[in-house]
C-alpha cells in the first residue's frame, strides 16, 4: 500500500464504500477457528474452485456467536443476508450449491438473532421459523411443514421458501416466525395463524399487528461496529469499509489536544477496564505533567478466566484500537506507545503487529502523520502469564522487563509511569470506542447509557448459559434483559442461581437482583463488580463454596506474595474454606473469614489483594446458607454434595443447543 | 611377541576398536588383565590414542553447542538491544526456539546483558508462561477458566491423569506427553476446552479424552 495523504483520508471520507453485492465471510478468530473454521475456509475454496464460481471469499473476525462457531455470514444477490453457525464442510459445501446456486436458504444453521422489522417493505423471499417454548416437543418442522402447505396451496410456494432457523434471539414465546428480507417477526404464532400470515402478510403485504415482535434489539454495537464486518488483517478494508483513520483525521487537522479532552468528557467515557476511571480525567492528568516523554499503554492482558471481549476486539478490529491509542496519544502528547497483549492470544499478538506495519506503511505511524506534524509509533510488549500484570503499576514493571510486583500509588502512572515518566494506561475495549466517538460526537456517546455511566459496554457471557456471546449492550440494561432476552437463558431450561462478574475479583449477584440494571454503581452496590466484563452464568447445581475456591485459589497462585495481607491473607482464607468444603468447618470459621477478608481489603498493596476477598465476601453475604449448610452438615454432607455435581464434561446426555 | 589369539592385534584393532565407545574400550582392558594379568603395551597405546581422539571429538561439539547457544542469545539480544526493558521479550523468544528456558542460555543471557542471573531467573520464575524443564514431545493443556471450570474441566483434569497416570505440570516417563493446565485460552463459548498441539477442542467430555490420548499415541508410532 502507497503513502497514505491527508486529501488521500478525505476522499476517501467523501466517498465511502459500500458492501460488495456478493460475498462469504468466515469469521475467523481463535474461537472459529478452534471450532473448525480454517477447515470450512479451505472446503469453501475447494468448493467454490469445483463450481466455477467467482464469488468472493473473505476473511472476517467475530461477529461474537461463540455457541454457534464456526460462523460463515453469506451475501448473494437477491438474497437475505445470512449468518450460518455450526458450519460443518457438508454445509460449506451446501451453502455454495443451494444458498448461491439455487438461491435457497439451508436448513438448522441460520442464525438472525439481531435483525428486526417493523415493516414489510420488500415482498416476501424467506421465511424462518423457530419453535422456542422451552418444552419444546418440537414442534418447528410442523409450522415448516404447514407453512409450505399453505404456500403451495396459494401458489406462492416457487416464490417463498420456508426454512427452520438455529436461532432467531427470541425465547419462550412460542412458534417464532421471521419474513425475510423484512425482517418482520412474528411470536407466539398457533397454526390457524399459519393461513392468516400466507394469505395477509405474504400475498398481500400486511403487518400482522397482533403477531407483531416489536421488541427492538438489545444490543448496541459500537465497540463490536466492525468485528464480523471487516477483513482484521487488510487497513485497506478498515479505510473503506469502516470510515478508519477518520476519527484520526478529524483530531489531527480539525482539533486542539485540549478540545480532543473536551469532546471525551462531554462523552464521559470511562475505563472499560474494570475501576471505570473517567477517561478524559486520565488523560487530562497525563497531559498536564510537564516530561521530556509521555506514554500511552493499551492494556491487552485480559487474565480474567472467562473474558474474551479484548482477544475478540484485538483479532477482529485491530486497527480501530490502535486508531483510539493514536487519538489518546494526540491529547496527552505522548509520541510512544506500547500494547501490552497476553502471549497466550498469538492470534491477537499477530493481528495488531500486522495492523502496526500496514499503517507504518500507509504513513499513519511514524514522524510527522499524514504532515499534521503530530509523531507517533507504538510497538507490542507480550505479557507472560501473570494476572496481576492487568494492574496499572505492575503492568509498567513488566513492560520494563521485571517482575510483575506492583508499587504503591501514588504516584500515580500519570505522573510517573513507565520510566519514570507521565503514561496512560488504557483498556482495550475504551481505546476501541475511541474513534467513534470522536467521529459521531461525544454527546452521541453520552445518549446511550445512565446517568453516571455513559455509553455501552461489553459482556461476555459464558458458563450455564444457552448462547454463549459477546453481547455489547447500553450501560444500565438489566442482567435479566442480558441474560434471558439477549442470551436465550440457562442451558437446559435450568434454573439460575447466581451471575458472577467482574472475574476472580469481582462477586455473585443471585437470582433476586436479576433486575439490576447493570452499570458501576449498582453492581459496587450489590458487592460485585463490573470487571472487564466477562459475566458467568450459574445454576442451581453449581456450589457456592466450589466456585468460591476456585476463585480464591486462583488468586492465590497469582498473588505475586510481595505484600503480607495478601500472601498469607489468601493463603488461610483458602484453608478455612477447604476446611468447611469438606465438612470440617466450626462454627467460628465465618466470623474468622470475615476478619481476614476486612484486612486483605483494607491493607493489601494493590487492586488483586483488595479485591480477592470479593467473591468470598459476595457469596457468603447470599449464599450464607450454603456455608452454613456445610458447616452443620459435616463430612457426610460433604461428600454427597460434592459427588452430586453433574457437569457438562461427565453427563452422557447431548445437550440440546449444538 | 606371543600374541593371545584372542587378544586383538595392533592390525586389527584398529579396524575393530575404531567402533568401540569409551566404555567398552575399558571394558576391554578389564577384561584383557582378568585373562591375561597384564595388558599388552600396544593395545593400551591403541585404546589410550582413540579415547584421545574421543575426547577430543566431544571438546569440539561441547564447543560448538557452545558457541551456538552463543550465537543464539547474541541474536536475540541484537535483535532488542535497542529496547529499553527488553528481558521479557528476549524470553519469549528464547522460550519459542527451545520450548524452554534451557539453563545454560540463562548463563549465556546473563553474560551477554551483564544482568545477574538471579534477576533473570527472579522474572522467569516470576511468569507462568515461562518453563524451566523441556516440554514433552507432545502438550495436552486443559482450559481451566471460569465458564470451562462451571462445565467439568476438573473432571477432564482428573480422567487425563488417571489415563496417563500423571500429575497436572509433568510429563509422562518416556517424554512423551505433557499435561498442563492453562488459566482462559478465551474460547469460552466452547467450554470444556482441551488443546492438543496446538489445536483446540471444544466441548470436550470424559469419555472423548481416552480418544485425544489414543489419537496422540498412534501419531508417535507411525512417526517411530
């Protein structure tokens, strides 16, 4: 790729590029491709080589399906545009001769989770249709068999095609029938509707008001806006494709330093990484701090267990992080900047260093971008595995090539940071919202969210739950409205106990406070956290005292044993709760738990030491009786409850959701 | 000179001994003085020239292997010099060409940064990412994140070690195997996850794993 200009970037502004009429994207990030994408890719190839086609095959991140990986998202002209999950080769080499060839949709595999229509703008091509009553006795293939019925018996049946769907985002409302390329949704459909939906909305174009989903979608993309959409490893997809580099643009020619600070607070983005520090107060603090050198960090060492917001956003959008970290070294005046990634996400690690070359290439990093006179270049630290690393301090230390261990603050990194000098340390996710909100405004932001969390955040949401995604919703939306609307609810129509958020640091938030709208506040409230966000759902078979023990141990091992409190702190605690997991405990042993969580809290070095004890403080303060139950029950209980715990690993039973 | 026939002559020990290793060669003179009381002059010149040329053989290669590891670390060192805090990264680049942090290299590292040894093995210590012993010839590593941890991953621990009649963190007898745990490969929408060499398996259950094991076994022997 040629030098990129400044009149190069508006042109490109000016006339930006639309979607090509016909496409296969496969989604291919460590998820994919741990279900099996590369293979799919290359069955797709072989394939498409067999037929003789010249449709294009693209590489694509994730658009955040993981229950349904591997995931191919089809455009062909005249067609729906369609995600298909659980793609297996059979259906790769299907979706090419039926879904491209014979322009019909394929069967089980199509997810539209996200797509709604008030309207039926457009006549009738598809129709998808999905039994979700959660007793499902199956009745899909009945709607799909009576639907084609009355199709053919009006003579439509040449012209619309009924298909069952894997997942349409709507549970427990019955028979779910979707119009396609509308979008109109129809829930809790009765098969003497079946004729009324033919007859009124296919023939003759009418909304059904009464059938009507009007639901809207949850989710809000704004950090996820291209993962799925764009090719990771081509800046040129990002420049055309997704308005890239013109957030950049606008801050380089068009805005002072300190009008950048001002549009991030009039945003009031705070840090995604989990304490919610205003953004532009950090980067304020950084740039105030007179220095030879000021620093900018992106934080990628997502430790906790269960998260994977930051190893999608860095393998599917790359370029727009380091677009944010651009944008944040502009305001602060930092000419360096350094990613800090886990080694164990290679995937990630290879993607941002191809995106840092491409854009050295094109111009965007070096001295003097694009002739603003701003200079700016960022390079890749790995991070080696240790937790403790995602704190600010021992991050720095490990950036300088020691041990993790983490110092006091003050000071603060923004006024002595790596190297001594003034750094900001951002999250992934917040560098990733960035760039749109320095095109579209911070007070487009602010529209999203509550009153004192602005804008969206994302979750992934994992464990016990049906469709395990990232999900990217307003601050302020209710755990039920994630869980149960968005995520399809607990695996098994079981019942659920307990979300636990915020990572080994974080707390449970039991069923009772389902409806808590989600944001820093309410969930400090409940004694949990926000966390980076991943959000793991627990049903009932789950033990309180078990999962608090693996939480405990974790950070336990991960404690990096400068500070007393939190060596030796953590080191009992996991003792005591041992202790009364295998029915041994005393009476006093609560008391004593909570004496030693109180110290840990108050005296530990750093964030890991205060916040181990949360989980242990959280599920003790809901789930009292469990620990209670195991203390009084002693050794025999015990052991029942601990060989009780089917998991998914040892049952024999296939689940249901693929 | 009264030669044995079956003590070796000058002629034709050199053809012979020439495929000795040093311990038979002992052997041999153990058991020449045994038969005979003494050890004819020529054979202990013959076996004392070859041990000779033997040793020298290994002082070359000790050699070589050391100015390998040399040229090695002084690769990876340039290749950072310029870098301020560079020690992590030479690691990492020491621990994918050896799969480990061999001690000599440590040694060599030492010397070449003029950093203390202690302060080397103080941070590799430090960071789980990095290994002291060398890896199996194979790797089985179970996810033991949160959502993979909810859905049995204790459970997939403790079948591969009862298969494989091993701990988490070592290595089967013969090498082969290596069991680990790792904290979030960050599949977690396909939890329980096993990776083997490199590739990862998504809802795994207890009764696919003597399945993985067998897959790996049978690798070895069409490679043997």
């Amino acid at each position: 790729m040629n030098t990129l200009s400044r009149t190069d970037l508006e042109a490109l502004a000016a006339k930006p590029e639309g979607d090509p009429p016909e496409w296969i994207r496969v989604q291919l990030d460590t998820g994919g491709i741990a279900a099996g994408a590369e293979t799919i890719f290359t069955a797709l190839e072989h394939e498409r080589a067999d037929r003789r086609l010249t449709i294009p095959l693209l590489r694509t991140g994730s658009v955040g399906y993981s229950f349904a990986d591997p995931v191919v998202e089809v455009q062909a002209a005249g067609m729906p545009r369609v995600h298909y999950g659980c793609v297996t080769p059979e259906i790769a080499a299907r979706i090419l001769g039926e879904h491209i060839g014979e322009h019909r949709l394929i069967d089980d595999h199509i997810i539209a989770t996200r797509r709604r229509g008030l309207t039926l703008d457009a006549p009738v091509t598809h129709i998808l249709v999905k039994d979700t009553s959660p007793e499902a006795g199956n009745k899909t293939g009945f709607f799909q068999f009576s639907l084609a019925e009355e199709l053919k018996r009006r003579g439509l049946a040449e012209r619309v095609q009924v298909v069952r769907a894997l997942d349409l985002g709507i549970y427990d409302e019955g028979a779910v029938v979707q119009l396609l390329p509308s979008g109109v949704t129809y829930t809790n459909v009765l098969a003497p509707d079946v004729a009324r939906i033919v007859a009124e909305s296919v023939e003759a174009g009418k909304v059904l008001d009464d059938l009507l989903w009007k639901t809207p979608d949850k989710q809000v993309r704004i950090v996820l806006r291209n993962c799925g959409n764009i090719d990771p490893d081509s800046i040129d997809d990002y420049l055309r494709r997704a308005q890239g580099y013109q957030g950049l643009h606008r801050v380089l020619f068009k805005l002072s330093p300190e009008a950048v600070i001002a549009e991030m607070k009039a945003s009031a983005l705070r840090g995604r990484g989990g304490a919610g520090f205003p953004t532009w107060l950090k980067w304020q603090l950084t740039r105030a701090q007179p220095a030879a050198q000021h620093y900018v960090i992106c934080n990628g060492d997502e430790g906790d267990p269960g998260a994977f917001m930051d190893r999608s956003v860095l393998e599917s959008d790359p370029h727009a992080v380091l677009e944010g970290m651009m944008i944040a070294a502009y305001a602060m005046g930092a000419s360096m900047g350094y990613f800090y990634i886990r080694a164990e996400y290679p995937r990630a690690v290879e993607r941002i260093q191809r995106a840092l070359d491409q854009a050295r290439e094109a111009g965007l990093l070096g001295a003097n971008i694009l002739g603003s006179g701003f200079s700016f270049d960022a390079k890749i630290r790995l991070g080696a595995g240790a937790f403790v690393c995602g704190e600010e301090t021992a991050l720095i230390a490990s950036i300088e090539g020691r041990r993790g261990s983490p110092s006091p603050r003050p000071p603060y990194p923004s006024v002595r940071g790596l190297w001594g000098m003034p750094t900001a340390i951002n999250n992934v996710e917040t560098l990733a919202c960035i760039p749109a909100i320095l095109l579209k405004g911070g007070a487009w932001f602010a529209g999203y969210g509550t009153e004192k969390s602005k804008g969206t955040k994302v979750f992934a949401v994992t464990g016990k739950v049906r469709n395990a995604q990232l999900v990217e919703v307003p601050i302020g939306t209710t755990l039920r409205e994630i869980i149960y609307e968005v995520c399809g609810g607990v695996l098994d129509g079981k019942e659920l106990k307990a979300v636990q958020t915020g990572g080994p640091s974080g707390g449970v938030i039991p069923r009772q406070h389902l409806d808590a709208p989600v944001s820093y506040e309410s969930l400090q409230q409940l004694g949990s956290i926000m966390g980076s966000g991943g959000m793991l759902v627990m049903d009932k078979d789950d033990s309180m005292v078990e999962v608090t023990k693996f939480f405990l141990r974790f950070c336990v091992d991960e404690s990096c044993g400068k500070c007393a409190p939190c060596r030796i702190g953590g080191y009992q605690l996991l003792q005591v709760l041992d202790r009364i997991s295998r029915g041994r405990g005393t009476a006093g042993d609560v008391p004593l738990i909570q004496r030693i969580c109180l110290t840990m809290q108050k005296a530990s070095l750093c964030g890991l030491g205060q916040t181990a004890p949360n989980p242990v403080l959280s599920t003790l303060r809901y789930f009292g009786e469990e620990y209670q139950a195991f203390i009084e029950g002693g050794p025999s209980y015990a052991r029942k409850m601990n060989k009780a715990t089917p998991t998914a690993a040892t049952s024999t039973k296939v689940s249901a959701t693929p | 000179m009264n030669i044995h026939p079956s003590v070796p002559g000058p002629e034709t020990a050199a053809a012979d001994l020439r495929q000795y290793d040093e311990a038979a060669l002992i052997d041999l003179l153990e058991k020449t003085e045994q038969k005979h009381g003494f050890i004819p002059r020529d054979l202990s010149e013959e076996v004392t020239r070859l041990l000779s040329v033997k040793l020298e053989r290994l002082r070359r290669i000790q050699g070589k292997l050391d100015s390998t590891i040399r040229r090695d670390v002084q690769q990876h060192v340039s290749h950072w010099r310029e870098e301020e805090g560079n020690l992590i990264m030479i690691l990492h680049a020491i621990q994918n060409q050896h799969g480990y942090v061999p001690r000599e290299v440590a040694m060599e590292l030492s010397r070449e940064l003029g950093v203390p040894l202690a302060r080397i093995y103080e941070v590799i210590t430090f960071y789980h990412y990095f290994k002291l012993q060398p890896p199996g010839a194979h790797a089985i590593t179970v996810c033991n994140g949160t959502a993979c941890y909810l859905k049995g991953s204790r459970d997939l621990i403790n079948e591969l070690s009862s298969q494989l009649g091993i701990a988490e963190g070592q290595t089967t007898a013969d090498r082969m195997i290596h069991l680990d745990t790792v904290r979030c490969i960050g599949c977690c929408g396909m939890a329980p996850a096993v990776v083997v060499d490199g590739k990862t398996c998504g809802h795994v259950k207890t009764t696919e794993i003597a399945g993985h094991i067998a897959s790996i076994k049978h690798l070895k022997e069409s490679v043997a």
